[in-house]
C-alpha cells in the first residue's frame, strides 16, 4: 500500500493537494467536495478559482522536463486523480490516447444540441433557435443563454430563454 503525499498548491498557500487527488483546506480543514465540469474532470473551487484536480496533482508531483502541456489519464477515466494514473504529454497524444472513437462519440452525444426558446419578459415567444450555438452567431452569449436554461438565470439580455416551450 502507498503512502499518501501531500503538497501545497502552488498560488494557493492553504490548500495542499494529495497523491490520490484529494484537496484539503486549512480553511475549512478539512478536503473539498469535488465536482465534475461539463467534460466530466473532476474540479473544485480554490478561492473561488475553478481547478480542475488531474492538474493540480501532476503540477504538485509530476516532473515536467519538456515543458509538455497536457496531463494524461493513462486509464481514459477523468476521476482517477491518482499520481500513478497521470503523465504530461502533448496534446496531439492526449487527442489520439486510447479508445478516441468511444469518447467522439461520447462527447457528441453529452454535448448535443438542443432547441431554445427565446421569450420577452411578457412570456410571448420571440424566436425558436435551433441551439444556443446558434443564438450565439446572432450576438447572444452562449453560456448566458445556457445559465438561462439551466435556470440559473430569470432572463439575459431583456429575454427570457428556455430549453422548453412555456
């Protein structure tokens, strides 16, 4: 059994990073609740910083003599923060790592479009857009639109959004 390291984080004096991809705060002392971003790595907020933890661990304990940009999950699954399961490397690599057809078509799928109904602040339907990438090529901000739909918004630019016809 290997003996679990921990380090500071770089920027972040009162955090310490783990060799198992656990987070700890001298704040809260005690480790962070890790949550996953739209991609599915795991992350969590460092003063209100998003982190992602794959990074934080091989910058605390991967050495990186060629300056590569990337960090690999040598097992494809990005929730296995373990040292042991990381290695920097290019990006072309990281692109052509494993099983590249499983995760097109998985990333298709977790990122597929759907219809988003735009409303003024009366309720009236203004405009049926076939995706929020759409409504973005038309002035709207993307996420804003999305953060609209998700209802983490009541309305973005004088407009209600939705995913749903109301």
């Amino acid at each position: 059994m290997q003996t679990i390291k921990w380090k500071r984080i770089k920027d972040f004096p009162h955090y310490l990073v783990s060799s198992t991809g656990e987070v700890y705060s001298e704040y809260k002392q005690g480790t962070l609740k890790q949550f996953n971003d739209a991609y599915g790595y795991s992350q969590v907020n460092l003063n209100r910083h998003s982190k992602k933890v794959h990074r934080l661990v091989a910058e605390a304990f991967l050495p990186n003599p060629y300056d590569l940009p990337e960090v690999n999950h040598k097992d494809e699954n990005k929730n296995n923060n373990r040292l042991e399961n990381l290695e920097w490397c290019t990006s072309k690599y990281n692109m052509q790592y494993g099983d590249v057809e499983r995760r097109s078509f998985l990333s298709q799928t977790r990122h597929e479009s759907w219809k988003v109904y735009q409303y003024d602040l009366e309720g009236n339907l203004i405009k049926i857009w076939k995706s929020a990438r759409e409504a973005e090529r038309n002035g709207f901000n993307r996420r804003s639109v999305g953060r609209c739909c998700n209802g983490e918004l009541k309305q973005f630019k004088g407009y209600i959004w939705s995913k749903e016809r109301r």
